[in-house]
C-alpha cells in the first residue's frame, strides 16, 4: 500500500479513539470530585471525636442522636 494511504488513515482512527479516551477520563474525574465533595455529618463527627481534647469534647456535646437532618 503507498505510504500515503498510512499518513491518511492512521491519524483518523488513531485521534478520535485518543479523543473519546480523553472524554471518559475527563467524565470520571469530575465524577470523582463531585463524590468527594459529599461530607456525612455523622463520620465527621466521629472522627473529630478521636481527635484532640477539644474536638473530642464538642463532639459530645453534639449528641448525633438530636441532630435532625
């Protein structure tokens, strides 16, 4: 086949598998910062708990069982 042929058909199927790869991990890291973005009050505050002296105080004194969501 002429060489030419190769310079013409490479680049079209090799760009837009490059392109749709790209896509998908542009999509799913977006996803990615959308999840974390989510914080659960209640692990929060648990953490916190384990924490220092004063964490560990305010936390309970923020009973999670009177908290209303």
């Amino acid at each position: 086949m002429p060489l030419e042929f190769y310079f013409l058909v490479i680049p079209f199927c090799a760009i837009p598998v490059f392109l749709v790869s790209l896509d998908y991990l542009n999509k799913s890291a977006e996803f990615e910062r959308r999840k974390d973005n989510v914080i659960d009050f209640d692990k929060f505050v648990k953490r916190k708990k384990e924490g220092d002296a004063v964490d560990s105080d305010i936390a309970n004194l923020l009973d999670i069982q009177k908290i209303a969501a």
